[in-house]
C-alpha cells in the first residue's frame, strides 16, 4: 500500500478519535456537532487503526506487525493466565460487556493495549534519547527503556481502569477489591510487567534489526501519537471516569506528555529517507551480515 494512503488512513482515524472525544464534549455547551453513532466502539477503533498505520509508515510493514505481533500474543497470554490464577493483576474476571472471548480474556483486549502501546513507545523514545524510534544501546539501555515505557504505559490504567471497572458497563470485576478506587495495587504491578515484557522482546528485535521508516519522519508526523496519548488522556480524565481523574489524570500522562513535546524540540529531522531500492538493500545488507555471523559462530 503506498505510504501517503497509510498515512492518510492514520491521520483521519485520529481525526475521528480527536472529533468524537476531544471536541465534540468541549464544544457541545456552545454548539451542537453532529454526532457519531456509537461512540465508543468508534473510538477503541479509531486510535487502534491509528497506531497501526502510524506505526507500519514509521517503523515499516515488518516491524510494525511484529510490534502487532508481539503485544497480542504477550498481553493475551499474561491476561488468561492472570483471571485463571489472580497472580499477575490480582483476583478479576471479564464481564461479556466487551464480547467474544478467547479463553477467559475478550478478543478486544489484546488489540486494545496495542492502542496505547505504541503511542507510548514514541514518548518514551523521545524522551530517552530526542527520537520517535529505535532502542540504541546495550542491554542496560534496553531494560531502561523497556521500564519508562512501561511506567508511561500504565499511567494510562491509573486513568481508564477505574471507569472500566464500574457502573452497570463494567468490563472486569474485582472480586476482592482494592485501595485505589477498588482496584488492587497487584494490578498496575502487573500492567508494568506486562509490558515491559512487551517492550523488551521488540526492543531486542529493534536493536538488532532498526526500523525504517516508509517515510521521512516530520515533526508533524511525529507529535501525531502524543496527540493520540494526550487525546486518551482527556477522554479518560475528564469525560467517562470518577471526578478525582480531573487531576489524577492530568498529573500521570500529562507529565510524561509534556516531557516528550520538550524533547522533540530538539528532534533533528532526517534530511531524507531511504529509497525502497535502498531499503531492499539495506535489508539484504543485514541479511548477509547474519549468515556470516553465523558462519562466524
């Protein structure tokens, strides 16, 4: 598919995700929008398409659907395992407000943290190291990085898990409550294994082969998943959660958010981008440079 359409496709499903749960609440004292019929289906979906897109036009088709990949397969297994045993989030269940299931976990789930996973990969890259993408460095850099992308991603479950697990609509139950709006501290230790683990396995994956980009990776393309990240950060504080999230939420994703704007300032543009001949000989480079590794071993 060719990359202007990729990036088309992940600049109007944000566009939506912004419209339908930024705008259309700020604006709707002083002017009626229309509305878009079910909301919040619309939107799970919307940024979902969102990170795919953004993520195949600046990692490139074969990392971004292993990114895909790897956080379907590591979220699911850590979610069934987790309401089967109550050991990685504490004692819970799913509910059937989310559909179909696989296992004990709604086929949902899995591509919902994919949603934010992403998002939350590029903050954290701008703030360690003033670019979107790429894990340079040794194995000590990679485990770092791996934690503030997971502390980053799971700022987010501080905001959405007290919504989410409340109300006539609630999509999980925990059956012995907890501290933190009846949530136990057990969980959001479990959120960031999960996805450290998440991140690590791609990380190793990236340090050992580097994304290219379909693209030249503007500054406007670049501050389109903080605006993803930022855009969650207001639905969940201040539109479908408890009134505490008015300043919880804020605090917990507004800081990181706020970090990685201030880092891309010093983001240096890339001059140009690869050609796709270039890229298919950058790829049979590292190819090559492989087998004699392994001939070598």
């Amino acid at each position: 598919m060719n990359r202007r359409i990729i990036l088309g496709i992940a600049v109007a499903s944000l566009t939506v995700f912004v419209y339908t749960g930024v705008l259309t609440p700020l604006l709707r004292p002083l002017i009626a929008l229309p509305e878009v019929p079910g909301t919040v289906p619309v939107r799970t979906f919307a940024i979902l398409i969102f990170s795919i897109g953004h993520a195949i036009f600046a990692l490139g088709w074969r990392h971004a659907l292993a990114f895909f990949a790897i956080t379907g397969v590591v979220s699911w297994g850590y979610e069934h395992v987790g309401v089967a045993t109550g050991l990685v989030y504490g004692n819970y269940y799913y509910t059937d407000v989310l559909g179909p299931k696989l296992g004990h976990v709604p086929l949902l789930i899995p591509l919902a943290w994919f949603m934010m996973i992403y998002p939350s990969y590029v903050i954290a890259n701008l703030i360690a190291h003033d670019h979107p993408t790429g894990s340079p460095g040794g194995m000590l850099r990679l485990l770092w990085l791996g934690v503030l992308s997971g502390m980053i991603m799971t700022a987010w479950d501080l905001v959405v898990d007290p919504f989410l697990t409340s109300g006539p609509h609630a999509a999980w139950v925990w059956v012995d409550g907890g501290p933190y709006f009846g949530i136990p501290v057990q969980n959001f230790v479990g959120w960031l294994l999960t996805t450290f683990t998440v991140y690590l396995i791609y990380r190793l994956l990236e340090s050992w082969r580097p994304p290219i980009p379909m693209g030249r990776l503007s500054r406007w393309i670049v501050v389109l998943p903080l605006i993803a990240y930022g855009s969650m950060m207001f639905v969940n504080s201040f539109e479908i959660s408890p009134q505490a999230m008015h300043v919880i939420g804020p605090f917990v994703m507004g800081l990181p958010l706020v970090m990685a704007l201030t880092r891309l300032t010093y983001y240096r543009v890339p001059s140009a981008v690869p050609t796709p001949r270039a890229r298919q000989s950058i790829a049979a480079y590292d190819d090559l440079a492989t087998s004699m590794r392994i001939r070598q071993g």
